[in-house]
C-alpha cells in the first residue's frame, strides 16, 4: 500500500547544557571602597561628582619659635563619567514562544559583559594614577622574595597603617605559589597548594587580574635609550612640573607616551643616587626617585625630549610638598631609563581605590529595576517595555559609573606584556 505525502513541520528540541559563563576576574570591583554608600544609592545622572580630603601636609620647625605656615586643604574629586549598556530585543511571537524561559541566560550573559566594562575600566587605573612603580616591564615578578621587595619599596616611601591590598597578573601567581611551596612552611603550603592562591603576604592582600591593562611605551622605553638631564622647568626647585633630556632618537614623534614611567639612574659619575622624601616628616626614604610621564612628547631635530610630570618634584626646604633633598636637586648630568611596554599590576594603601555605582532613575512607563549582580558586584538598572508601532520587546541593561584612586597611595607593578 502507498504512503500518502505527509506535510510534517521540524521539531526541534535543546536543553540547557548547564554551561557556566567564561567570567573574567573582578578582583577590582569586589575590592575598591564604596566608603560614599548614600551616593551609591541616590539616583544620579552622569557627571556628578563628589569631593573627599586627604590628609594635608605639614614641615616642622626645629625651633620653640614659631612661623606660622598656610593650612591647605587636600581633596581628591571622584566624577561619575562612565556609562555602559548590553540590549536585545524580541518580536512579540519570539518572546512567547521562544525566549521567555530563557531570558534568564541572556541577562546573565549581559549583565557579565557591562561588569567586565566596569572592571576593565577601575583596572585601568593601575596604568593612569601611579607614578611609583616596582619591576623593569622585561623579567617576570615570580617569587614570594620579590613580593617581599615589593611591599618594603612600597612602604619606605610612607604607608598607612594595617593592609595594604595587591594586583597581580594571573599568569605571574602560578610560579610565585610554586616558589612558596618550595620553603619548609608546612601549614601555609598546604592551603596555598589546595588553594593554588597567594592569599595573605606581608600584610598584604593579594588578587589576580586577568584584565590588567598594557602600557604600550614610546621609543625611549622600548629602546632602552638612557636619557639625561638637560634643565628643568623651575631650577629653585619649588615646583619642578618638566624636565628636558637629551638621548632620545632625533625628530622622533613617539619618543614619549602619555603614561610613560620612568626611574632615576643610579652610580651616575659625579651625582649621588636620587631617592623620594618621605611623604610625612620629609626624610630620605630608601625609594627610588620615579616619574610618571602626564603626555605624549617629541623629540626635537637633536634629540631632545620634555618630560611633563604628572607629579610635581620639589627640593626646596620648608615647603611641604618637598620630595627630594634640597642636597640632592636634579640637575643637569643625570640620567633616567623608561619602562618598555608592560603589564600594569597595583599596589593600594589604605584603601584609596574609589568605586561609584549609583542609582539610574526609574523608566516610567516601563517596568525598572536596580540591583548589585553577586558575580562581578556591578550595580545596574535593567528595563524593558514593547517598541510603539513594531510588535517588538526590549530588554535594556545598563550603568553608571567612575572610579579614581590616590597616586600617593599606589605603586604600579610592571609585568612583562
């Protein structure tokens, strides 16, 4: 007997495989103070700002007689600045009888990728506020030894008192752990090899970053040019805010980055070792001299380069931003190195990395939410409502944001790229 000619449609049928998100370390959210909580929750648009003070800076006088010095207050603005949102849309028939039971998956999925905007960004700060730093950018930082380093260069220059918190580079911790496991220490190495962590270290707290970000360095970093000293900007030293070099390659228009770092030679014929004052009670520190480059800077037809300094140097005696010797001031001879391309690690004391996620308004008519995501710790609004005249549903996920950290406090740590 013949078959008849059905007109069958496809089924087809999926399950959800259980597949969990690729996430990416949000060490730097979890971990950045949310001290302004009010400004946190209130509703704000992009641009606020909110002021904090610093500690002001004082000198003292070896003398029962007394010249009095102006008071000057400290603040450091933190601006909400950053925006960021992941949205899709379905027609009426694809949300009834497609994603309405998945809709779960696409938030998820979108919710993760406006917190890795997030997190890239406060990561980024390790490249922009710093202007100390610990590593040459070329040698891996692996071991507990150089940890160790690390943190007394960190704090010879002044720290606050209790934890301090670091960021590594997830491909440095493995072989750091592997030089701990090597040390008779029975107890810790049982929960650092269970763990496969850094975990507590010379009162620091230590996390890993896979989104730290690469500084990409001008010439004179990548080549190795040692650069010296020509003039400066303000030779009383009160506020040295430039410096001129020569030895950078002639008529070169990316001899310097923005961003750039770079470090006062040492054993120079004919000029001491320059080191950082310390930032209370002006003393020789057994830091580095180091500099932050504040722009992009060409070299001239001789091979001349001005360095803008996104910190000022001063040597002059009695002013309270001295932080160099007055026995010690740059002149011409002396010579610097710069950081060739490199991964930009951090160091924060007294937890002046700042985080603001405040509050988007609600979306009258459409249904609005605001929550804090347990994953990545990002503070979003989520709305959705039908597109007029289309027959289509949006779903909208989306934040506000800004962060800045204290360069006083911080010390990047340069990872090879």
């Amino acid at each position: 007997m013949a078959v008849p000619a059905n007109f069958l449609q496809q089924v087809q049928t999926y399950h959800k495989s259980g597949l969990a998100l690729l996430q990416n370390y949000s060490c730097f959210i979890s971990t950045a103070n949310t001290k302004f909580r009010e400004f946190n929750k209130m509703a704000a648009n992009l641009g606020d700002t909110v002021t904090f003070d610093r500690p002001p800076r004082f000198i003292s006088q070896p003398s029962l007689v007394v010249n009095f010095q102006p008071a000057s207050q400290l603040v450091q603005p933190l601006t909400v600045n950053q925006q960021s949102n992941a949205s899709y849309v379905f027609t009426s028939p694809q949300l009834i009888f497609n994603a309405e039971e998945y809709l779960d998956m696409f938030g998820r999925s979108a919710i993760a990728e406006i917190g890795t905007q997030v997190e890239s960004y406060v990561a980024g700060l390790a490249e922009t506020q710093p202007y100390r730093f610990f590593g040459d950018g070329v040698s891996q930082i692996n071991s507990f030894g150089q940890l160790a380093q690390m943190m007394a260069q960190f704090r010879t220059f002044g720290t606050p008192k209790g934890e301090a918190k670091a960021y590594l580079s997830d491909l440095a911790v493995p072989q750091i752990v592997n030089s701990g496991l090597n040390q008779f220490v029975l107890d810790r190495n049982d929960e650092m090899s269970m763990s496969w962590m850094v975990g507590k270290f010379r009162r620091t707290d230590w996390y890993e970053s896979n989104l730290l970000p690469l500084h990409e360095s001008g010439t004179v970093g990548n080549q190795a040019q040692t650069l010296t000293v020509i003039s400066t900007n303000d030779p009383t030293g009160a506020n040295v805010t430039s410096i001129i070099f020569s030895g950078a390659s002639v008529s070169d228009a990316d001899a310097i980055h923005r961003y750039d770092s770079g470090q006062f030679v040492d054993n120079v014929a004919g000029h001491p070792n320059l080191r950082f004052l310390t930032y209370i009670g002006h003393k020789p520190s057994g830091a580095p001299l180091q500099f932050q480059a504040a722009a992009n800077a060409a070299s001239d037809g001789s091979g001349h380069v001005t360095i803008t300094l996104s910190q000022p140097f001063c040597w002059q005696a009695g002013n309270p931003n001295q932080n160099v010797s007055e026995l010690t001031p740059i002149v011409a001879g002396m010579q610097v190195t710069v950081l060739p391309d490199h991964r930009c690690g951090m160091i924060v004391g007294g937890n002046a990395l700042y985080l603001a996620m405040p509050q988007l308004p609600d979306m009258n008519p459409f249904p609005t939410a605001n929550a804090t995501d347990e994953t990545t710790g990002t503070s979003m609004r989520l709305y959705y409502g039908g597109i007029m005249q289309t027959g289509q549903v949006g779903f909208i996920h989306d934040v506000i944001y800004g962060a800045t950290a204290v360069p006083d406090y911080l010390m990047k740590i340069a990872f090879p790229p």
